[in-house]
C-alpha cells in the first residue's frame, strides 16, 4: 500500500507530464492567423482592380455618348448651313456664262443654245442637260465642257467638228466632218476641203452599201490625206466602193481604191509625190505594189 509520499509523487509526474504535453502541442491556425479583411484594391476573383473606383467605367462611357452625340449634332448644323450657302442664301448663283472654243459660231449662238438658267443656283444647274441641248441644237458642236466657274458664272468649252470634205447641192455646200456627219450649209465652198462627187447610179455598190455608205467610204479617203495633200486635192470622185479616185491640183490623179487601209495608202502616195511628182496618175489602191505613170 503506497504511503502519502508516493501518491504524491506520482500526482507531481502527471501534473508535469501535463504541462509539458500543453507547452508542445501547437496553437491553433484560426486562433494564430489574424482574419484577412476584403481589400478595396482587388477585383471579385482575386483579380486586382487598376485603381479605379466603382461606377468610373459607366461613367466614362456615358461621357463617350454625350460627346459622340454634340459632334454629330455639330455636324448637321455645319451640312445645313453649306447646303442653305449653296442652294437657299443667293449667293452662289448663276450670273453670266462664258464661252470658248469657237471659230464659226458666235458666243451668242452658244448661250442662246445652251439656255443656261441665269439666278439659279451654281450647285443646282445640270450640267449634262446643258451639253445635250448644245449637241442637239448646234450640229456644229462636236464636243463642249460645262463647267461651274465659282461663284457666279458657268463656262462653255466648245469644240467645232471640221470639214473634212464638201457636197455641192443645190449652188450650196453641205459641210462633212471625219465620221461622215453633215454639219452645216455654208454658200461658198470652205478653202482647202475637197468636194466630194458621187456618181454611183448605175454601180451595183449602190444597190449593195446605199449612197450613205458610199459617202462614208470618200471622207474616210479624205481623212487619212495628210494636210499637206488635202490642201492640193479638189475632189474625191466616187463611182463605186472600191473605185475612188482623188483628184489633185496640176492635173495629177489619184487611184485610190476603196477606203480600206486609208494610212498605209497615204503614206505610199507621199513617197510617190517626193519620188516622181512630175508624174500625173499615182496608183495606190495596192499600197504593196504601187504604180506611177504620166510625166
């Protein structure tokens, strides 16, 4: 039986065992971490924000709108003020119109024809209306320009179809440009433009192209003349299609053949002249092969 001595004894061994068994033991994580607060500087997620505060993003965006909105409000005032200038103020409109270009017609002929409308608007006018009348009316007109001649005015740039040959009818002349247009009537035969002669009335090539035709074909050969020769021709004899002739000044005639291949034969109708212009008959309807005779 232990005595009061040993009882204590071993009540001081647990009280040690105790105590040490309390000093080792570690403390615990919820009690020795301090709680973590909700930072301002992170994002939902972890994410950290950039400094911003909330609602700045909102805000910008309907700062954005208010801006994008004023310039564009800014803008069709700017479109309406140009288009009240141009069209509803007065101040840019149609005074007087000026004409170039012409030889024969007369500027008063041109504005008369061209009917531009004087207190319109200079941005209103139709331009292409204006040309059309022109073309229509003046058959004279081969091409114009319309422009707008800011602020007041709109500028005619015209350009005169040129005879090419001459049809004497009736103790008149008709005028006939390179592609084979009647553009005018004149009293007198035009200086240095040859007349054209047609004598098809008998010829198959009649029945076969027609007169119209037929005329084409000779002021086809009277376009590719050079300048120089064309100031010496005094008439393109038609008497079928492949059989024209040109007739030169001093008696020389020209066997042209049919209007087909018209530079080639003009070029080898130039060497002739340079080569035998005493000759008078020049053959050039085979350019290849041509033929001189007479003297």
């Amino acid at each position: 039986m232990a005595g009061p001595t040993t009882a204590r004894r071993g009540g001081a061994k647990n009280a040690k065992s105790k105590s040490s068994k309390s000093s080792r033991s570690p403390k615990s994580p919820k009690a020795s971490r301090p709680a973590l607060l909700p930072s301002r500087s992170r994002r939902p997620g972890g994410k950290p924000r950039k400094g911003a505060p909330r609602g700045s993003g909102a805000r910008s965006r309907r700062a954005g709108r208010r801006r994008l909105l004023l310039w564009a409000v800014l803008a069709a005032l700017l479109g309406a003020g140009v288009c009240w200038v141009l069209y509803g103020s007065g101040w840019l409109c149609v005074t007087r119109v000026e004409v170039s270009g012409t030889t024969v017609l007369t500027a008063d002929e041109v504005r008369e024809a061209a009917e531009v409308p004087l207190g319109d608007p200079l941005a209103s006018v139709d331009t292409d209306a204006i040309e059309e009348r022109l073309r229509a009316r003046l058959r004279r007109v081969e091409t114009v320009d319309v422009e707008r001649s800011w602020p007041h005015a709109i500028g005619l740039k015209v350009t005169e179809r040129q005879p090419k040959a001459l049809l004497e009818k009736a103790g008149k002349f008709i005028e006939i440009d390179g592609s084979g247009v009647r553009f005018a009537t004149v009293d007198q035969a035009v200086r240095g433009v040859p007349r054209l002669v047609l004598e098809t009335e008998d010829s198959p090539s009649t029945r076969r192209f027609g007169t119209e035709r037929l005329e084409q074909e000779a002021v086809r050969v009277a376009a590719a003349l050079p300048a120089a020769i064309r100031g010496q021709t005094l008439v393109i004899r038609v008497r079928s299609y492949d059989s024209i002739t040109v007739e030169l000044t001093g008696g020389r005639t020209v066997v042209w053949g049919s209007g087909e291949r018209g530079e080639v034969k003009a070029r080898t109708l130039t060497a002739l002249l340079k080569a035998a212009g005493g000759a008078k008959r020049f053959d050039v309807s085979a350019p290849a092969a041509p033929a001189v005779s007479g003297s």
